[in-house]
C-alpha cells in the first residue's frame, strides 16, 4: 500500500514538474513574439529612407544642371516605381521622369509654368491649338507607348556620350511624321543640339546650340 502511494505521488510530481515545463516555454514563445515583427517595421523605414536619399540626389543632380526643382514625386511607370521631378529651367517647365534607384532619364516634357508648380498645374505649352498639333501629338505618344521605346532612348544616350558629349536632357520630336530624337549636349564648354532617327538612331544634325 505505501509502495503504491510513493509511485502515485512521484507521478503526480513528474506531471506538475512537466506542466511547469510546458508554461514556460509557452510563455518564452509568447514573450518572444512580437520581436518577429521588428525587421518588416525596419524594412520598411529603410525603403522610405532610400526613396528620400534618392530624390535628394535627384535634386542635386538637376541643380547642378541647371534647374530649379520644385517638387519630386514617387510614382508608377509600367509597374516599376519612378521619380518624377517639376523643375524650372530659364523661362521654361519641365516634368521630367527617371528610373528608381538608378535615375535613368525616362522623358523629359516641356510644360507651361503655374505658380506652384504641382503636378495638375502645368499645361500642354500650346500643342493642341490646332489639327497639326493633334497630328504631331499623336505620332508622338504612338512611338512612346511602343515597348522599345525606353531601351533605344537609353542607347540614344549611350551612343552621343560615346561621341564625347555629356547628354543633358533627351526629348522625343516629330519632324516629317517621324520621331526625332532632340539631344541637348555639351562638350568642353560649348552646348550642342543633336538630332538623332528614331529607332535606327541616325545623325541627322549636330550644331552648335
């Protein structure tokens, strides 16, 4: 009969003791938790802070060039997010778009300058005044929507930088209803106006601007 009592006491203990066990370790993993959490929050601060550095050397880089900036925007462009910057250059508004994080030229827009320089208060320069516009419009945005388009203006660039300039602003042009790369340049300290073909990229003209 003892015999018997000191095995049920024993039993009793191991299963208190393992009990014991198992709250503790349930409560380590609740305690523990929360800290699971942390690297998605920093992750995200650390994304926001890349945006922000990466606008300011926007800022910087069109300040060296000559503009006065405005505002920049994060945004969309064919599912890959862009920066967008308003600036001013002399008397004339630009709206120019470049790839996040590298800050690849995508386009460069003229715009007719409001007091704010916000995005919905530029205007289209004059270009809808009459069907010639229109026309001119419309070959325009065709070859922009063409799905080439952002590769052959980037090997527009690498193609006048291999002749020896230093690209400043790259802008799509219809001239005799084709599309007509307009390249501001400079080399040493003299500015040039090159005109490129579009796709095949030929030498139309080189002048000094």
């Amino acid at each position: 009969m003892r015999t018997l009592q000191r095995s049920t006491v024993k039993t009793i203990l191991s299963s208190g003791l393992a009990v014991a066990l198992l709250g503790t370790m349930v409560g380590c993993t609740t305690i523990a938790s929360p800290y699971d959490n942390r690297p998605v929050y920093r992750d995200s601060n650390t994304s926001n802070n890349n945006v922000n550095r990466v606008s300011q050397q926007l800022r910087q880089d069109l300040r060296r060039n000559g503009y006065d900036v405005r505002d920049i925007q994060a945004s969309n462009y064919r599912g890959n997010q862009i920066l967008t910057a308003y600036a001013i250059k002399g008397k004339q508004a630009y709206e120019l778009k470049y790839t996040y994080p590298d800050l690849r030229l995508i386009s460069s827009d003229k715009k007719s300058w409001s007091s704010n320089g916000k995005e919905g208060k530029y205007k289209d320069n004059g270009k809808h005044k009459n069907s010639k516009h229109h026309k001119n419009d419309d070959v325009e945005d065709s070859i922009i929507r063409e799905a080439r388009y952002p590769a052959i203006k980037q090997q527009a660039v690498r193609k006048v930088s291999a002749m020896g300039y230093r690209v400043k602003d790259i802008e799509l042009e219809e001239k005799n209803n084709r599309g007509v790369f307009e390249i501001e340049a400079k080399r040493g300290s003299q500015d040039y106006e090159i005109l490129l073909g579009y796709p095949n990229l030929n030498i139309i003209q080189v002048k000094k601007d």
